[in-house]
C-alpha cells in the first residue's frame, strides 16, 4: 500500500467544512482499500487493523499525502476518545 500525493491540501483539520469532507473521502478510501462488496465493515478485525494501522503511517493508498494521513488519523482517533 502506498500513499499517493495530494495536491490540494486539505489541512488544517480544524475547518469543520474541510474536516467533513476529509470523513467523507477517509469512509470511501477505507471501502475502496476492502475491496470486498460489502465493504470496510465486511472485513475480518484483523484486516480492519492493517487498514487502520497502514492509514496511521501513511501507507494507504488514497488521496491524501502521508502527513495528511498521520494528521487526520489523529483527528479521528482525538474525536472517537
């Protein structure tokens, strides 16, 4: 899995209009990486983890850079808590 570049910023995370949309596009990136009909959410937890872990170092292939993928796992992980 690697990360593609992005050429639009979508940072700073604090802009609820650009946060949303970065949700938005994080939800269908972890769908697309499933590869499965059913989805992210069809996904053994194991699978689940290695998405999720790739996402937190910036290795998941998607539209976001890799410091765009580190920052926005900790924006959701900050809002899940």
């Amino acid at each position: 899995m690697t990360s593609a570049s992005s050429s639009t910023s979508i940072v700073p995370w604090t802009d609820s209009t650009k946060l949303a949309t970065a949700y938005k596009v994080l939800l269908a990136v972890f769908n697309d990486a499933a590869d499965t009909d059913g989805g992210f959410a069809e996904l053994t937890p194991e699978r689940q983890d290695e998405l999720i872990e790739a996402f937190a170092a910036g290795r998941l292939t998607s539209p976001f850079g890799t410091d765009e993928q580190k920052a926005l796992f900790e924006q959701v992980r900050a809002h899940l808590q």
